[in-house]
C-alpha cells in the first residue's frame, strides 16, 4: 500500500468508519461480518482528510487536470464531491465544480423555466464528468446515477463526457444471486460487479483502496477497529471470518 492509502486505512478505524459486528446485513439482503461507513468522516477534519485521499489519487492517475464536475450520488456522495472539489483546488492548484442529484426535481426558483434533477447547476455546463462515492458493492447506485446524468443532458441539451468513477472502498464482491422467484440465495457467488459495471458503461473505477488490503494492514499493525462495540486490533477469530466471507462472496483481488 502506499503511503496516503495506509493512512486512509488508519482513519477509517480511527473514526469507525470500518467495523465488524454480528447481524449486519448489506443493502441486496446478504449477511456481512464487517461494514464501512463513510458516513462517519463527519467532521470538517475527517472531510477534509477524505478530500485529500481522493485528489492525490485522481492526481496521480493523471485525471485531476481532465475534470470539469464532480458529481456525487446522494446524500453520502454529495459531501465526497465538495471535499474532493476543495482538496484539488487547495492541494493542486485545479478548480473544478461539484454538483449532486436531489429525489425529485426541482421546478422553481433557478429551475422555474427548466426542471433539474441537480443542486449546484455545475453539470449543466457540460465537459468532462467525473463520479465519486464511498464503497463499491453491487455498483447499482452508480448505474442510477449515471442514468439521471444521461437524462439531464438529453433534456437540457448537454454535451458531457463521463470519465470514470472513483470511490473510497472496494469490497471486492461478486454481485447478488436470485432464483425464479427473485429470492435472495445466501452463499451464491455472483459476477465481479466492479467488472460489470465497467463492461457495461465502458467507464474505468479507481479506489483508493481494497478492503483485502486495509484489513491485512490493520491486523499486520495492530490497529485498533471497532468490533462488536468495542475498539481493539483485529483477533484470529474476526480475520478468519473475514476470510470465510471474502471466500464466499469475494472476486479475485484486483
């Protein structure tokens, strides 16, 4: 790992953001032995950190410098997008817009003569689009995301490109399995939803990290993470649940 993703995973135990716990359920309905959310990088210096993760990755990647907006999926992604915004512009020296999609269109006020499915009314000046959001499960949010986008610019006569997308945490997980009957089958593995996603938009995903990755470095050191309430370093029996789960639902790392 380098050096800013180790401290990305350092603070995703530090804030709680990562933790294992019994019970958890992931969104499609499958059981999970650990959760991240980025939803807890809620104060100004935890964004701000965030922020400056994400930048230097799109800056080392060559992609700062190509982007006009970044668009983040409501609610957690419309934060990630104006702390990435903020750190290109204070670290690297690029202004680029931010902008996210609201639950139902707007009809007033700015958006009296056009309707608009966005907040800042950076996308409507077209270029290049870049998404952000926080973890990569089964991809969907970033598929509804791109559908409203692609709708915005038909109805308001955009020209956009998208980039790509770049997110916080890969979990590395085949999507969901169901039968005849649209029934959830435990223990079924799926297709790479990350390799799905990608070959069906044809958009590349950057993450700053992968969870196989975070969980080996915060065993290896020692680094204290929430489990079952209480922060402690990861035991034998939390990392060989892990594995068993990673076994069960996890895709070839990267």
């Amino acid at each position: 790992m380098d050096d800013f993703q180790q401290a990305f995973a350092r603070v995703l135990a530090e804030c709680g953001a990562l933790f294992f716990d019994e019970g958890l359920r992931l969104k499609d309905g499958r059981p999970t032995p650990y959760f991240v959310n980025m939803g807890l990088f809620r104060t100004g210096r935890l964004s701000y950190i965030f922020g400056s993760f994400m930048a230097r990755m799109l800056a080392a990647r060559g992609l700062a410098d190509r982007i006009d907006t970044l668009v983040g999926p409501s609610y957690k992604g419309s934060a990630i997008a104006v702390a990435v915004a903020q750190a290109l512009w204070l670290e690297h020296g690029f202004e680029v817009g931010f902008d996210y999609d609201r639950k139902e269109a707007k009809a007033h006020g700015e958006a009296s003569r056009r309707e608009t499915r966005f907040v800042t009314g950076a996308l409507l000046g077209g270029g290049s689009v870049f998404i952000v959001d926080d973890v990569a499960t089964t991809m969907h949010t970033k598929d509804e995301l791109i559908g409203l986008i692609q709708s915005e610019a038909g109805a308001q006569g955009l020209r956009l490109s998208l980039l790509g997308v770049g997110l916080g945490i890969d979990r590395e997980q085949t999507e969901a399995v169901y039968d005849g009957q649209g029934r959830l089958q435990e223990g079924v593995k799926g297709g790479d939803a990350v390799a799905l996603f990608t070959s069906r938009t044809g958009l590349p995903v950057h993450f700053l990290a992968g969870i196989r990755e975070v969980v080996d470095f915060l065993g290896r050191e020692g680094i204290p993470v929430r489990i079952r309430g209480v922060r402690r370093p990861l035991d034998a029996d939390t990392l060989r649940e892990f594995e068993v789960y990673m076994a069960t639902y996890g895709v070839k790392p990267r």
